[in-house]
C-alpha cells in the first residue's frame, strides 16, 4: 500500500472521537518525534505542535484530531480507489498529509519553517475547542505569513467561512389532559407555523470578493413534553445559524432572534465568529499560481476564523471530501491525498 494511504489506515484505527483523543496524539508524538528535536514538539493537552522558527517564512497546518461519534463506520477499508472510515475525509485525510510533509526531507529543509499543529476538541462546543489553547501556548504561531487548515475542500482553495451561532429557541404552552387539550395550550403545535416558515425558508447569499456564501437558519434538535397523555407545556428546539463573515457576532446574533422573534424564549448557547478572507498576501497568491486550485467559499465553520480573528492569515485546503464529512458512510479518493501531499510539496520546494 502507498505510505501515505497506509498512514491514514493506521490514523483512521485508532479511534479519536472528541474528548478521546489522547492515544491518536501520542501515536503522531511518537512518529514524529524522531524526526525533531525534544524543543520542536510541544504538547498542549491532547494537541500537538510540530516544528519551530528558525528564521524562514514561517507557514503552518492545521488538523484537528478528533471526530464526529461512530455511526458503524470505524474501521478503515479500500474499496474502488477509495478509504472508508470514521474520519477519512473529516479530517485524517488532511492529518495524514500533515505527517507527511513534516517527514519530508525537502519540506523541512526548503525555504519555509513549516510547523504542524495537531489538536483537539474541534467537533464539539466552539467554547470547549483545543486550538485556542494551542494559540495561547505558543503565541509564535501568529508570526505565519500563511496558515493552512487542511479540512475538507475537494482539492479546492477555500476563503473565510461562515460563522455559527446555537440557540435554544423555546414556546412555552400550558399542560392539560390530552384527552381534553383545550384546558392547556400544547406548546408543540403553536411552534408549528413558524417552524413551516423555517421549513421552506430559502438560503439567502451573500458575495463578498466575488465568493458566494450562504446564510441559513436550520432546525438540528427538538424536544417537548413529559409523557403520552400530556399536553406539553414547553418546546424547545435548537436553531443552527450560519452567516456570512459579513456580519460580527452581535450583529448575527441580532438576526436570529429577529428570525426567532415569535418564540417565547432564546437562549444563545454557542458562538462563533467568521473566517476573514486574506487580502493581497503573496504566499496564498503564489500557492494560487503554483497548483491551479479553484478558489470557493467555505460555507461550513472551521477555524480559519479563530485564526484570523487573531490576525493570521488562513485558507481552507485538504484532500477530503465537503459531502462525506459526519456521514455514516464515510470516506475519501485516496488520489485526493496524493494530489493535496504533491501540491503543498511543490509549495515548499519548488
């Protein structure tokens, strides 16, 4: 098997749902460590910096560790050109990368300081994620003059992202015998026309430097009611703003609950910013040139807005596949891998 397709197998093997990432980290600590000095691998946790300064352009990679939970899709196979998995696209096909280039005697010798930062807690609560952490740590990191995230794009070049905001929306009703339901108010079905409306609500986009971002508003959980023979007294159910890095977080903010104006109650349970789109930087131009890569918005939340919301300037690039992330069925081409390690190679090195 290919080294680098094998190297995601052995990644895709060990399990690393979010919160349990620990073993994945050692296993890259332990690969990598031979290959650098005690000083250039730092760990944070469950997270792992890769690399230092040396005194060349400083350029960084970004991985997060952990996954999604398993949905039967743990083990790695091949299948028609093809690696099945938990994680495969979302992100180990990018971690995978990652190893690689670090282990490339042309990459670590060329004209870049690259450094690889490994962490965790990317798929839960944005409050809980590990690469803040990271960036406290090692406030160096800033200092790249481009930063890459190898999350899923398709092999494309994707700028900013939209951002997230998490809202318990609730209406609140009055509990009755539900074989007599006019005594209460069920609060389940006074939700009903507004969730009709969210229902058939279109994606409304948004062109900023010529990228189309949409900004949605989507139902992802719902619960309501004590027991079979009860009208229920509340529902609440949690609203999924995206929005485009138009908007700050207070002004996002702003349009859900304008969006969620007719429930009773909101209750902002998670945020977090956009992505800004890096602006005449010649690196992420000569990248461009170098490996002919479409550019695209990135329409899911990843952390290239925490790292620009710390000056650092970020683009979306990796092998996986945007359609396989948190799929039961997940997987990725493993030409994808090939095709992302051999542009970012010739990156550092031509």
């Amino acid at each position: 098997m290919n080294p680098l397709h094998q190297t995601l197998a052995t990644l895709v093997d060990i399990p690393s749902v979010t919160g349990n990432e620990g073993r994945l980290c050692t296993a890259v600590a332990e690969r990598l460590l031979p290959l650098f000095t005690m000083q250039a691998v730092q760990r944070v946790g469950n997270s792992l910096v890769v690399g230092q300064q040396t005194g060349r352009p400083l350029v960084t990679l970004y991985g997060h560790l952990d996954t999604v939970p398993e949905q039967g899709n743990g083990a790695a196979r091949i299948d028609g050109g093809r690696m099945h998995g938990l994680g495969t696209s979302d992100m180990k096909a990018g971690i995978a990368v990652m190893i690689h280039l670090l282990e490339d005697d042309g990459v670590r010798t060329g004209d870049y300081d690259v450094v690889g930062v490994f962490y965790d807690r990317e798929e839960g609560a944005a409050s809980e994620n590990g690469l803040e952490r990271v960036l406290d740590r090692a406030p160096w990191l800033a200092d790249a003059v481009l930063a890459v995230v190898l999350e899923p794009t398709d092999l494309k070049i994707e700028l900013g992202c939209n951002g997230l905001i998490n809202a318990d929306v609730t209406f609140f009703g009055r509990a009755a015998h539900s074989a007599r339901p006019w005594l209460g108010e069920n609060a389940v079905t006074k939700a009903g026309r507004w969730l009709q409306e969210l229902h058939v609500r279109e994606p409304e986009p948004t062109v900023i430097s010529g990228l189309e971002y949409l900004e949605v508003f989507t139902v992802t959980r719902a619960s309501g009611g004590i027991a079979n023979n009860i009208v229920p007294s509340s529902f609440t159910v949690n609203l999924n703003h995206r929005f485009p890095p138009l908007y700050g977080l207070d002004a996002a903010e702003e349009r859900l609950r304008h969006v969620a104006a007719a429930a009773d109650d909101i209750v902002i349970t998670d945020r977090a910013p956009a992505g800004m789109i890096p602006q005449g930087n010649p690196h992420l131009d000569r990248l461009e040139r170098m490996i002919d890569a479409p550019r695209a918005a990135k329409q899911g939340w990843t952390d290239v807005a925490r790292l620009t919301e710390r000056g650092i300037p970020a683009i979306n690039y990796g092998p996986g596949e945007v359609a396989q992330a948190h799929q039961a069925t997940e997987s990725v081409a493993l030409a994808n891998l090939d095709g992302a390690f051999t542009a970012l190679r010739s990156f550092f090195t031509d």
